[in-house]
C-alpha cells in the first residue's frame, strides 16, 4: 500500500506535537549529535546533546490553539556524555563557557490543516523550516567576536510519526507514543566565539514523547528539580513578547558569561 498524504486537522497535530488538555504539561526530549562542517576539513563531532521541550496548547477558538512552551538542549562531551561548563575551542585554542540552551519562551499557534503521510498504522508529520531574519548580534561591535554575520540563517528538518489509530480516537489528548527525527544545518553558536570562521554546524537527533520529569536522566532531573524548576511545566498561559533563542539569550546573558558562571543560570519555579 502507497503512503497517502492527507490533510489532517489541526487537532490531530496538537494531540502528536503536545496534548488537547490545557491543564497537561506534554515533555518531548531528544538526544543526538552536533557535528562541525568546515570546507576542506574533516567532518569533526563537537559535542553529543539531551534536550527537552515541555508544552501546552490552549484552545482559543474552534480549530484554534496557542502553543506554549519552553526548550532545553545541554551540549555533553562527546565521549563521556558529562555536561559541559566550559569548551576547548580546537581551532583558536581558547576555553570558553558553554551556554546550553535555555529557550522560554517558544510558541505558535496552530490552527488550519497540517499535511501528513498516512502508511497504514503509522502517520508522518514532516515539517522543513527554513528561518532566515537579521541577526540580533551583528550590530553591536562587542559581538564581532562571537556572531558577525548580519543575517541568521539555518534549516531545520522534522519528521514526527505517530500511530494513526491515535489521532483519530477520541478518547485520547495525546498520542501514545512519538518517533522523532530531527536535523539541523546552523551557523556557529555565539558563545563558541568562532567570529567569521567559515563553517557549519550539523545536527542529527531523534526523540520521542516521556511521561514526566521522572522519565528523564538523572543529570536532567537533578537540574530540573534543584537549579531551574521553571521547566517543571509549561507556560500556563500564552506569553506576549518574542520567542527566546540561543542569540537571544546569549545577549541578555553577556555579562554572566563573561564571568564565567555555569549556564543555563537558576530559573524558580512559575507559581
């Protein structure tokens, strides 16, 4: 049987991205490789990572909701899997902090038809996004160092698959159970302070849906529930303002990474 690809609603995207219930926080994790591309070079493995989104979606209107959610990634040396403080950059010989990513808010609303490759059990959402907008670094000189590229560009490639009894029970607010691919072309993160080197990072992850923060690995747990209790749920509501991002945040963040202090920096808990 050939895979159709279908229209699906946008409840059947919130049931596989997060969940029907407002009042359910839905934690997706993932875990892979972040390769540097530099012409002429080798392919060399920087850093293995561990991430987590936790979400809500909140309905708004009829077909409508407000996605809310906030994301973590942890860079982890390559070979022992331990958390990195602090990176050896082997191109200009310098040890910097490492600033793992700490993104809240992250939202959208989803609404309207969401295509899918239906193949008998199992339904593929496949998502290809392309962001390209000004750089929020590259005015400020005290960044040349860091991010002077005056537009961010990246690709970032999704497939999520899901059983196709799932989406279509009325029963459930989530689907049971997730498959995740997910691949990332992207410019040098600010903090490995990389300038105007040539060269591309290469992300290969896949992931999956847990039940609870106390699915996930003891290094996270322990982050979670003693440094940053603020990713113990999603947003309760919809927050206005800007997505956060790695640049964005590396901004704010400046100074505490000139002093050397260990990120993702404590957030408390949202009451």
């Amino acid at each position: 049987m050939v895979a159709q690809i279908q229209e699906l609603e946008a409840q059947h995207w919130v049931k596989t991205r997060s969940s029907l219930d407002p009042g359910e926080s839905t934690f997706l994790i993932w875990k892979g490789k972040i390769y540097a591309l530099i012409p002429g070079e080798k392919r060399q493995l920087l850093f293995k990572i561990f991430g987590l989104s936790v979400s809500r979606c909140i309905p708004t209107e009829e077909g409508s909701w407000d996605f809310t959610s906030r994301e973590l990634t942890y860079y982890l040396n390559p070979q022992t899997e331990e958390v990195l403080t602090k990176w050896e950059n082997p191109w200009t010989g310098e040890t910097v902090p490492v600033i793992h990513v700490a993104n809240n808010p992250v939202q959208g609303i989803f609404k309207g038809n969401f295509p899918a490759q239906v193949d008998g059990d199992s339904t593929t959402f496949i998502f290809d996004i392309f962001p390209y907008y000004p750089n929020p670094l590259a005015e400020d000189p005290k960044f040349a160092e860091y991010s002077p590229h005056p537009i961010y560009q990246a690709a970032e490639l999704f497939k999520l698959t899901v059983p196709t009894a799932d989406l279509f029970n009325p029963a459930l607010n989530s689907v049971s159970e997730l498959k995740l691919g997910w691949d990332r072309i992207g410019q040098w993160l600010p903090w490995m302070k990389m300038g105007d080197r040539p060269g591309q990072l290469l992300y290969s992850a896949f992931g999956s849906k847990v039940n609870g923060i106390a699915e996930l690995p003891p290094f996270l747990q322990d982050e979670i529930n003693n440094r940053i209790p603020l990713y113990k749920q999603a947003p309760k509501a919809f927050i206005e303002g800007e997505d956060m991002t790695s640049w964005l945040y590396f901004q704010k963040h400046f100074q505490a990474y000139l002093a050397g202090e260990t990120f993702p920096l404590p957030q408390a808990e949202e009451l």
